[in-house]
C-alpha cells in the first residue's frame, strides 16, 4: 500500500476500512450489512419512502423498488439508482442513504431497484430486473409526477457496469428513454487486462482478485475474458456506442477500474456522444466514503452537480 500515493485525508482511514473475502460471500454480505447498520438511520426529512414490486423479467420473481419523493420538487425528473457491490453484494440499503439526499438536493423522485445478486442468478438475471424496474417507472411517470423523458440512470461500480448495459439495452430495445447516464467509477470491462487492473493487485477496497471474483460470479467460471461475452455484460465489448444518452464517468486514481472507465468514456465520445470524465487524484475505489476528506467532498458536490445537469434541473 506504501508504493501508492494515495491522498493524506484518505490514506489515514485506510486501515480502518473493511476487509471483504468475496471468496466467503455469506460472511461478506452480512459484513456489508452490518457496515451500512452501523453508520446509523440516514436523515430522511423532506423525503417520502416507499416500497413496491414491479413485474419482473419473463419466469423470474417480482422486482422490489424503493421509490424516493420529495416533498420539495424542483422539476418532473427522476434518478433510477443502480446498487454497486461487484455484482454479488448490496441491496436497497446500499445507497439508501444517498438516494435520501438525492431526492431531497434535487429535488426530483429517486427509483432505486433490488436486483438479484450472482453468483446465484448470473448474467443476464441481474440486468434484466434492472431493466424491469426501469419499464416500470417510465410507465408509472404520471403516478409519480417525472416526465418519462427526463429520467437518468445512476450507478457506482458494479451498479455504474449495470446501469451502462441498461442504457445500451434500452436503446436496442426500443425500451425506456433515457436523458443521462451517471458512470460511477464503472466495472465495465471483464477481461481485466487494463494496466490499471493489472497493477493494483493491493489496493483499498477493490483489487485485482476480486475484479476475478465478481466477473467469474457474474459470468459464471471460465467465462470472463473469452469471446462472445455479451456487452450487455460487460459494455467495454460494445462495437456500437453511438445514439447513446449524454455520460458522466468518473475514475479514481488508484481503482483497479480506472483504465476501463477512462477508456469507455472515450469510447462514448468516439461514438459521438456528449461525455464528462474526472480522474479524482490520489483516491482509490469507494474512498468516496470518508466523507470528511476534501477529495471526497468535491467527488459528492460534483456527483449532485452532473446529475441535475442532466436532468435540466
């Protein structure tokens, strides 16, 4: 860890973060449970929370949805959030404190979607519910105040790879428009040979191994990385990005994620679509969560910033 220069606010919390063994994932849900527990109940002011159940993809379950509305409404626009935990972790309390002030910073409704997790329900089972959920709030947008053609998609890792599959499936499709797609640091790429994910084999958070872990849990064992991988799994594979929405994609410095973000940003803008990227120096993956540090606060700001940006707050 000593060889990277990580940023002096960050680098001070870095032996208090959790250590995840994807390897276990029982004990790594329920470590992720008890993080999000022990952070204690958000601030939910100014905002309603609901939960409902969307039809899901064709012979699966329901899709659950938890649906943000604020009592201050600035536009008739909406965020359709997409959890990160490298596809085999999360759930609806991952960003639900984000989602709150979302919600309430914007002033617009935020759609958040449980999808379920591989390795039990590999590709497509998991983007499929994310695109269940998204048929069901453009369809449900006079219900819930939002112009179906103001809605974004938001994610973060795993959820910025999801969210960037559901946009290219949504364009193929014919599906749901969509105004804006927020890449959070996007798990895009599985066949990990990026210098970046060849170098950081000891980083905070997310590193090489577990890179392997959540794209041979998704893709299912000996999968990742050869041919025919669909993009819709891994949009890094895309030969066609153009007719895509406006994208934001974010990198941090030292992510075992960064080269593939940078390089489907410019991809994107190759394809001739409208792109924002931002390396945030000396940071690492989801280094976002020590909220106190200056970095950080710029990485929040900016997030809220983009996302009403693309909403035409």
């Amino acid at each position: 860890m000593t060889s990277h220069a990580i940023d002096p606010e960050l680098a001070a919390v870095v032996p208090m973060l959790p250590q995840l063994d994807l390897t276990d994932l029982p004990s790594a849900r329920a470590s992720m449970t008890a993080l999000v527990a022990q952070l204690g109940a958000p601030d939910a002011t100014g905002v309603r929370v609901e939960e409902v159940s969307a039809p899901g993809p064709e012979g699966a379950p329901d899709v659950r949805l938890r649906v943000y509305r604020p009592e201050r409404v600035a536009a008739p626009a909406a965020v359709y959030d997409v959890h990160g935990g490298g596809f085999v972790l999360g759930d609806l309390e991952t960003d639900h404190a984000r989602n709150l002030e979302i919600a309430r910073e914007l002033g617009v409704v935020v759609v958040s979607v449980d999808y379920r997790l591989a390795p039990e329900t590999p590709f497509p089972g998991p983007l499929e519910d994310v695109y269940a959920g998204l048929v069901w709030t453009a369809k449900n947008a006079a219900e819930l105040g939002v112009d179906p053609e103001r809605i974004a998609v938001h994610g973060v890792s795993a959820g910025g790879g999801l969210a960037a599959g559901l946009t290219l499936l949504a364009r193929d499709r014919g599906g749901p428009s969509i105004a804006f797609q927020y890449l959070g640091v996007p798990e895009v790429d599985d066949r990990l040979t990026t210098p970046s994910m060849t170098a950081f084999t000891d980083t905070p958070i997310w590193n090489r191994a577990r890179a392997v872990v959540s794209w041979t849990s998704y893709l299912g064992a000996g999968v990742p990385g050869t041919d025919g991988v669909s993009p819709y799994a891994a949009p890094a594979r895309a030969t066609d990005l153009s007719g895509l929405p406006p994208a934001y994609v974010s990198a941090m410095h030292f992510d075992p994620l960064r080269d593939e973000g940078i390089a489907y940003a410019l991809a994107l803008l190759a394809a001739g679509v409208t792109v924002e990227l931002h390396l945030f120096p000396g940071t690492f993956h989801g280094s976002g969560l020590a909220r106190h540090a200056a970095v950080s606060q710029r990485e929040h700001a900016e997030e809220t910033t983009v996302l009403a940006r693309g909403l035409g707050l």
